[in-house]
C-alpha cells in the first residue's frame, strides 16, 4: 500500500526523535559512513565559500561538510534533532542551524553547494518539485547541487528516493547540468550543477 502523497509533517519527525537519540543510526552505522565518505568524495570542488545543507538530523554530515565549507548554513525541521546536531558541532566554526520547512521557508542564496541528502522523499510529489525549482533558484553559476538517497521502499514516506533522483534529473539539460552518478545497492548519488552565466 502506498502512503498518501503528503509530504511528511513535523508531528512525525518530533515522535522519531523522541522515540530514538540516533533514529537512522547516523553516528554508528558503517553503512553511514561509507555514504559520506562517497558524498564528499562527489563533490566537485575541495572548498566551498557558502553551502545549504537540508534536513541536517543531529548533525554527522554537518561535521564533514564543515571542514569543506566557508560558511554552512544546515536546516531541519526538528527541534530535537537541532539540539543534537547544534551540541555535536559546538566546536565547528562558521556553522549555522536553523529550524525551517522548506519549500516555504527556504532560505536566500546564493550557495555555491546545496545538499540534499536523505530528505526529499520526504516531500509530497508538488512540494518535491517547489523545493528544486527554489534550490536551483538558489545556487550560485557554477554552483552544485549533489543528491544521496536510500532506494529500497518505505511505506512512510510518499516519494522513493529514485523518484527524487528522477525529479531532478528532468531538469537537465537546463536549468541544470548532471556532472555525476552513482548507484550503489541501497542509495544512490547525484551531482548537478548551475551553469556559469
């Protein structure tokens, strides 16, 4: 059975989070790791000056994005998983967490990387589509966009993490470009980029 084609409300991430400190087991997980590792390793660009991380959890890839990235502002819509991620990167300088749901609240660009990892089959199939036309809108000429999504099916959620993926793509040849892909045998990894002007 299919879930209804809603994108998920903040009642349902506060429950996940008070339920479990770590719900997607981000800090332990070897699978995790090996996935972030393969994120940063995409990137086209060792450094970038102003990044946009959606849907930051308790922050682990907020930690390896920091050290790539000038200034990272990193979103959620869960306080409690803000709390976690502000407290673990207390230390890490030019990182900024806001609570913000997007595609309403997304914040003013330019970026020149915006990710989006493990978060936009969380999006209705309309709210999915608003999101990447106001990322897109977002990035800077010359600015990538990179996307890492688990594939198998979750009965909860209302997009597969393909659909996301395809959702994206149908923006190339313009306004975006496809730089790189990857499937791996649960996620898959895309990098997009804004052409320069």
């Amino acid at each position: 059975m299919t879930p209804p084609d809603e994108t998920l409300n903040d009642a349902y991430f506060e429950d996940v989070y008070r339920a479990n400190d770590d719900p997607w087991d981000f800090e332990t997980s070897a699978y995790e790791h090996a996935k972030y590792a393969r994120t940063l390793a995409a990137l086209p660009r060792e450094r970038y000056a102003r990044a946009l991380e959606v849907g930051c959890s308790i922050g682990v890839l907020t930690g390896l994005l920091a050290e790539r990235v000038g200034a990272l502002l990193s979103v959620d819509v869960s306080e409690q998983a803000l709390a976690r991620a502000r407290e673990r990167n207390r230390d890490r300088q030019g990182v900024t967490f806001e609570r913000r749901r997007l595609p309403d609240e997304t914040p003013e660009g330019p970026f020149d990387l915006i990710v989006l990892s493990e978060v936009g089959y969380y999006f209705s199939t309309r709210d999915l589509e608003a999101v990447l036309d106001v990322l897109t809108e977002r990035l800077t000429p010359g600015g990538d966009l990179i996307l890492v999504h688990w594939t198998p099916f979750v009965p909860d959620y209302p997009q597969t993490g393909d659909a996301v993926h395809e959702a994206a793509l149908r923006r190339t040849p313009a306004p975006l470009t496809h730089r790189h892909g990857e499937r791996h045998e649960r996620y898959r990894l895309d990098v997009l980029s804004k052409p320069e002007a």
